[in-house]
C-alpha cells in the first residue's frame, strides 16, 4: 500500500481521494509544501489554474513540486496539466515546466461547453475505450520528442507522459473507471 497525495487547495481533490482508495492505497491531502515528504506520488487535480498559480505562490509549492518531480511521480489533470506544462497561455507566470507541453486554456470553451465523450486510451500497449469527461478543458497543442501520447480525442492528443510526469486534458476521477489512477500507481511508482 502506497501513499498518494492528492493537492487539497482547490479543485475536486475528494473524487481523487475517493478513487485511491478504491485502489487500496491511502490518499493524503496535501495542503502545505512539507507534507509532500510524506507520500510517494501526487496528484494534483483540476481547479482553476490561475487560482491554483497564486495558490502554489502562497503556501511555497512551485520548488516543492519542482524538487519532488525529481524523485516522484505526479499526475496532473485538467488545470494539473496546465500547470506541469512547459508553457500555458493566458497565466500570470510560466507554469512548473515539467512536462514538455504547451497548453491552451478552456480550449473548448466555458462552462456550458463541458461535454462527454468516447476517448482511445493505450495503456500498456492495448487501445481502448474510455469515457472522457471534459469541462472547460485544456487542449495539449505541442508535444515535445520526449512526451508519450496515452489517449486521444480524434486527433487531438488528450494524455500524454514524459518521465515521471502523467497529465490528462479530462477527468478521470469523475467516472467510475479506475484504470487510468490504477495505470498511474502501477507503473510510475515502479520506476
């Protein structure tokens, strides 16, 4: 059984939690910078990055999170995403860098524009089907060579990895398929 952070500052960082435990390993509620000594990975959920940003400023995060990478693996959605990348628009600040991305916000609009719909995944090797939650989601818009794409949408890459940094345009906590958190744990707490 493995500790899994889950950043408690903004966001749905419960259904994350929720979705943890189902996999037996215990989630920890990250909500200051030298909790993250405690967990072997984090997951930091969507929100709203910009809140999120000032946030991170606030309570210390970005070395944190920049020296944890180093050694542990974390896992970004939505906003997590955004703020991994390398580059986002319309922020503050540059994001963390720590993954080879850039990111375009709310690239398929507000709110009302939230959708769901049938994503590939190709987790180990094998594509399949995976109900992918959108809302006010970010579209990846440049992969670095270094960056795996693990899902799209059509054409659009929509999870992409690169060392030990897994990020998700979509939520994969507000479904009840586990095998994206599961996918996570198995294979980057082995590295």
């Amino acid at each position: 059984m493995k500790n899994i952070g889950i950043l408690a500052l903004q966001g749905d960082f419960a259904k994350h939690a929720d979705v943890i435990q189902q996999l037996s390993h215990t989630p920890v509620q990250i909500r200051i910078p030298e909790m993250l000594e405690k967990i072997d990975a984090l997951i930091i959920p969507g929100g709203e990055s910009t809140t999120l940003q000032k946030l991170f400023t606030l309570h210390n995060f970005d070395r944190a999170l920049r020296d944890f990478a180093q050694k542990k693996p974390i896992m970004g959605t939505c906003a997590g995403l955004i703020l991994l990348a390398k580059n986002a628009d319309r922020l503050e600040r540059p994001p963390l860098g720590l993954i080879d991305i850039d990111a375009l916000r709310n690239a398929y609009g507000r709110q009302k524009e939230s959708f769901f719909d049938h994503i590939t995944i190709t987790l180990n090797g094998t594509a399949d089907k995976y109900q992918g939650v959108f809302i006010r989601a970010p579209k990846i818009t440049r992969l670095g060579v270094s960056v795996k794409i693990l899902a799209r949408h059509g054409q659009d890459a929509v999870m992409a990895a690169s060392n030990r940094i897994l990020v998700c345009t979509f939520h994969p906590e507000l479904t009840d398929d586990t095998r994206i958190h599961h996918y996570f744990v198995q294979t980057y707490l082995s590295l």
